[in-house]
C-alpha cells in the first residue's frame, strides 16, 4: 500500500471508532500524515500504544525495528546485523509480531519494517538459515572511500558482510523475507543503509514484491559524495538528513526564523522527503549535530513542533530510551506497558511521541494537510517566529529563553475560540479544550476577524487548527483553564495527589494494599476518578496511611508504572513522591516566596525553570534528574538574567540520579539531597 502525503502519497483515512480514548473520532475525511519509530519497542507494547494512544491521537503508521533473527548481544546495533530472515527477536517472536500487526491496524495505524537487506552480521561469509554463500556476497574489505561510487556500494560497511544484491537469488531472498512481512499485513519497509545499494538493485527487489508497499530508503547525502539522495526518488521516499541538519542547529542557536523558506532549500521535494528532527543514529553518532533529547531538551520539543507545523515532507517523530551517554546501551529490559514507564513517570523510556505539545502536533499536521502551503508569516529577530497554514492552522514559536511573547498576528483563520493544543488537550468528541497542570500560557486563544493575541513563555509555543474549536460538537461546554502560578490552595482532609505529567483527560487512581491493614479496601481496575485541585489532581484518602500501591490512568489508558506511596510523601510530581508541602499545598496565606529564582543546568539544556517555594523553610527548590547524557552534568541558581547566579562555580553532579536542590536565598547557598 503506498502512502501518499498531498500529491504524491496516498493518504490513509482515519476510520471511525467507537469506545476510543479522547480525541479519538477524527472526521472520516481526516488523513493521518505523521509516524513514529517506536526504537527498540517490543511487539507487546507496540500493540498497546496503537490502542491506547497512536490510534487514537491520529498517527498513520509505527517504525519498528528489525524483526528478524540478529546476532546475540545487548548492544542496539546488534538488531542491525542479520543472520537469518526469520520473525524472532529482542521484540518478539512471530506470533507476537503478528498479533501487534493485526491489533494496530484494527485501530487505523500501519506498520513499517526496518528492513535491513544491504548486509548480513559481520561474520564469516556463510548464513545457512537462509541459506547464504560466500558467491552471494561482495568481497571487498577496504575503507570505504566515500568519493568512490563503487567502494560505497561494493564494500563491506564497518566490516559487516556486504550482499550482491545485484545477483536475482539474494534479490529473491530478500523479497521472500518482506513479503512474508507482507503477507502477515505491514503496509511498508524503511530500507536501512540504502546509500550502499544501487537503486536499481532496490527497484529490482521491489519488483518482487506483493502488493504496493510503502517504501522510504535511508540514504545519506554530503557534500561532494557521488550518490545522490535524488538517484532513488523512482523508487518511493528518501531521509531527508539535511531538514534535521539544519532544523537542529537553528534552534539550538535561537536563528529559526532562518528556517523559513528549508522546503524550497533542500534537495529533496516535499513529495519524496522523510522528515525527522533526530534518528536513533544521529543521537549517538552524530550527538553535537542535529537537536535531540540529551541536549536542550526545550529546543528539542520546539523542534519536533516546528516540524509538524511546517508543509514539507512526511515527517517522523523519535521515541526512544534514555542512554545515559553510553552510546552503545541497548533498551531496558522491560517495556512501556510490561513493567518500565515513560520518562514523565520516572521510567527509562523518553516517549518523546507522548510528550503533551509533539502528541498533540499531529492532529495539526492531519488537520491542516489539505492547505499544504506557508502563509502568514511572521517574525520578531531571528528567535520568535508564526506562520499559518492557509487558514486551517496557525503557529507560534518563542525560541528567547526568559522572554514571553505577547503579539497579535493575523491568523486568516474563521472566527471561534481554539483550544492551543500545545498547553491542552482536545477532546472531539465533546469539543471540550481540557487545560493540563503545568501549562505555561493560555489554554484557549480566540480568533476574531481573523486576528489572535498570542502569549507565549519563552521557549514555549502555542499552536491552533480547525480541528481543535471549543465547544464544536458540544454547545455550552466550558474550558476548564487551571492557573498553575497561583498558590495551591491547602487539603481539607487527607489525599494523594498527581500532577498529571501524563497528560490524562480523565486521571483515575487504581488503589490496593493500604496501610495500616484493613485502612482502606482495594478498589477495581480503572479505580476511582480524582478530581482538579490546582495544577494537580488528587483523591481523598480520608485516613492516616504509612503506605499505599497505585496506579494513575486515564480512565485505564496509558497507565503510569506500579507506583508506591509511603510514610508523609503522598503527591507525584516530576516522576516523584514528596510531601504536600513539597508540592506546594498550603493554607493560602501570604507566608513569603515572592522572589523569582531559576533552575539552569544541563537537564533542560541551560533553560529557565523557575523554583518552587517551601513555606516551611522558607527556602527555594525544585526537583531534577540528572542522567548523565550531557558530560559533566551541571547547573547554576541565577535571578532570571544571570547578573545574579550561585554558586560561582558550576555545581557538578557525578552521581547520576533524582535530586532534590534546595536555595537558601538570604545566604545564597545550594544544597542538593538525592532522592
């Protein structure tokens, strides 16, 4: 089945279903134009991330990674070096990989195979479960000379055994194995390390081939080389590394109002790119290149918005885990959804696609992909930056660390209050715009003769499409708009509190074994509703617990890990427990914390996160986990404007964990206490 984005790609239609979480029903003539590589995923939890979130938030499609048989090893790279064509792997086994398949396309969204078919693992020439020989494979072993045309696509790359895949038996070979892919209903196959390969060796290999599938071939372009990313457009869509290239180092420098005219620049078009901001080789190979979540974390979701928003190419969103700097790490044993968690609930996964503002992208993307043109454009210098999408969408983007933009531009969009999908949630089926704890800037922006005010934080967004109007579908509904800058008000009774880094529309708390025994009866599966207090939401125990095993989710869905709340530290926030106190609760009175200090350091790329005040000691803190990506990990306390910043020297941290960082404004002191 060939994807085709606007004119070039057919576009796969959202079919309609019903139970799906919020945002879910998407008008039928809604195409889904965004995908995501799930990398290193097990079939299991792919499975349940179409049903749960991919499905139903919109996108088209998962690139999983290699499913057939690699060699043994913990390292990532060792799914790239193949030694049989047969389903079973790190993810899964066959089974497994069928089940995922069938589940994910019954919710709308397809499936692309990292096929890699230019090599095989880098061990004798001889691979009798396929059966191989050393008469199907090339024999040179030299450097490659990447000025040499022949050498690139001839010799072994980083010594794995290179295939003839100008011979019709390796071309057979390879075809049978993505066929069998085929028959088992994947819709495509990213082609890895197609550089290496002629591509008329490719088209030939397609020619084979089932059915239509969806084909986009990794080929690198560089200057000077003599392989071209265009000599393979006949045979579907090419990586366009240079978009991340040049997306990256705009906004880690603040010039992304030099990103304006990229789709004209680049030398693929629009109909043949793959777009991406990061890739899973580019965060370990290539790490000071393009933007990514190890640096400038707030620069990477800008990134990740920007692309979305912008009409060139099919864009690709990253999810990966974290790797601590250990470039080689392979992925936790334990998936999402079996046993580890996302980031934003203190797991060992990033989830980048989950991330509120990036999720939230792709029904503007879908939304806007029939105006597929820039217009409206506006900037202030060469860091604030919105631009329109004909009318169905509108996006602003404030790359100025502590400045908030507050601008009114002109939209050319109809008239109606929209809910800005970067700091809310919208529900379709209600037209409900459900503001989430923690927003920085308004949750709804209204359009009047064709104009908005806009009020961005810095390093913050906000974006608006037809597919996100308040109140459609729903007359009367109201938009609930939480003010995270207010004090949160104290707790009649006792409670457990979240603050909702997941996002839920609907947060529920699954309960069971209290303490002391007997204080409290376990509860079934969702659990019980928590209602909005302040930026959190919280339900009320109404007895003295030492302890207590929960589960937050929305109403069931995309649950959070098994988590443990114990002695006085009953509120979640950041992926940790801590005291009321800790989080802010108190009695509303007027008790101090109205200074303004800041948090900068290498977790959020050296970004403005304003302290937490603790009326209890009257001192400064926030929370922050430090893992190591960036070398030395470090930060500083400053006012805002680094006139003022402690201690004089960075403060280095070496043992990477969870700490609590505490600021004594009257002495000027920083302690940290690990968490």
């Amino acid at each position: 089945m060939e994807k085709t984005l606007m004119m070039s790609r057919k576009i796969a239609l959202l079919a309609c279903a019903t139970g799906l979480m919020m945002g879910s029903v998407a008008q039928a003539s809604t195409p889904r134009t965004t995908f995501v590589h799930l990398f290193e995923w097990k079939w299991e939890d792919v499975a349940k991330e179409c049903e749960t979130f991919l499905g139903p938030k919109g996108f088209s499609a998962v690139q999983v990674s290699p499913p057939n048989k690699t060699i043994d090893g913990g390292q990532w790279w060792t799914r790239y070096q193949p030694v049989a064509y047969y389903f079973d792997g790190r993810s899964g086994n066959r089974g497994q990989f069928q089940d995922m398949v069938n589940r994910c396309k019954a919710v709308g969204v397809d499936i692309y195979v990292d096929a890699v078919i230019n090599h095989m693992a880098a061990w004798n020439r001889s691979f009798p479960e396929v059966p191989y020989g050393p008469n199907d494979f090339h024999h040179c072993t030299s450097k490659i000379d990447y000025g040499n045309r022949w050498q690139i696509q001839n010799c072994d790359l980083s010594g794995l055994n290179d295939l003839a895949t100008e011979s019709d038996y390796v071309r057979q070979k390879i075809a049978d194995y993505m066929n069998d892919a085929i028959s088992m209903g994947v819709a495509g196959f990213r082609i890895d390390a197609a550089k290496h390969m002629p591509a008329g060796d490719i088209n030939a290999i397609k020619n084979k081939l089932n059915g239509n599938p969806y084909i986009f071939q990794e080929v690198i372009g560089a200057y000077g080389e003599p392989v071209r990313p265009t000599e393979y457009t006949y045979n579907g869509d090419v990586t366009e590394f240079d978009f991340a290239r040049r997306v990256g180092p705009a906004f880690r420098n603040s010039n992304i109002a030099s990103l304006r005219n990229i789709g004209n620049e680049l030398e693929l078009s629009s109909s043949n790119a793959v777009t991406f901001v990061t890739n899973h080789d580019e965060e370990r190979h290539n790490p000071n290149g393009p933007i990514w979540h190890g640096v400038q974390g707030d620069g990477y979701f800008l990134a990740n918005i920007f692309m979305l928003a912008y009409p060139y190419g099919y864009p690709k969103i990253m999810s990966g885990y974290y790797f601590n700097g250990d470039f080689d790490m392979g992925p936790p044993s334990s998936g999402v959804h079996t046993g580890n968690a996302c980031g934003f609930d203190g797991g060992s996964w990033v989830c980048e696609h989950k991330w509120r503002g990036i999720a939230n992208m792709v029904a503007f993307r879908n939304h806007t992909a029939d105006k597929w043109q820039l217009t409206d454009w506006w900037q202030n210098g060469n860091d604030q930056i919105g631009f329109g999408r004909a009318g169905n969408g509108y996006v602003v983007i404030n790359k100025r660390y502590g400045s908030d933009l507050n601008q009114r531009l002109f939209t050319g969009m109809p008239d109606n209050v929209y809910c800005n999908v970067i700091e809310a949630n919208f529900n379709e089926q209600t037209g409900e715009c459900i503001g989430a704890p923690g927003a920085k800037g308004p949750t709804t922006i209204t359009v009047s003769g064709g104009y908005a005010d806009f009020n961005v934080s810095g390093d913050n967004a906000a974006a608006i499409h037809v597919g996100a109007i308040v109140g459609k579908n729903c007359p009367g509904c109201t938009v609930p708009t939480p003010d995270p800058e207010q004090p949160v008000p104290g707790l009649d009774g006792k409670a457990i509190c979240y603050d909702n880094k997941g996002g839920f529309s609907n947060p529920h708390i699954y309960y069971w074994g209290a303490q002391p025994g007997n204080a409290m009866e376990s509860v079934a599966w969702p659990g019980k509703a928590m209602y909005q207090h302040g930026p959190y939401y919280c339900f009320d125990v109404n007895e003295q617990l030492t302890s207590m095993n929960v589960i937050f989710s929305d109403n069931g869905a995309n649950q959070t890990q098994d988590l443990t709340a114990s002695s006085d530290k009953f509120c979640h926030k950041n992926g940790t427990w801590m005291t009321m106190e800790e989080c802010g609760f108190g009695n509303g009175d007027d008790d101090g914390g109205d200074e303004e200090w800041f948090f900068r350091g290498t977790p959020n790329g050296w970004g403005v996160m304003q302290l937490d005040y603790d009326s209890s000691t009257g001192n400064y803190y926030t929370i922050q986990k430090f893992n190591g990506e960036e070398q030395p990990a470090r930060f500083k306390i400053d006012n805002g404007s680094w006139t003022e910043s402690y201690p004089a020297q960075d403060y280095r941290v070496d043992d990477y964990s969870t700490y609590r960082i505490t600021f004594n404004s009257e002495t000027k002191s920083v302690s940290v206490t690990k968490q």
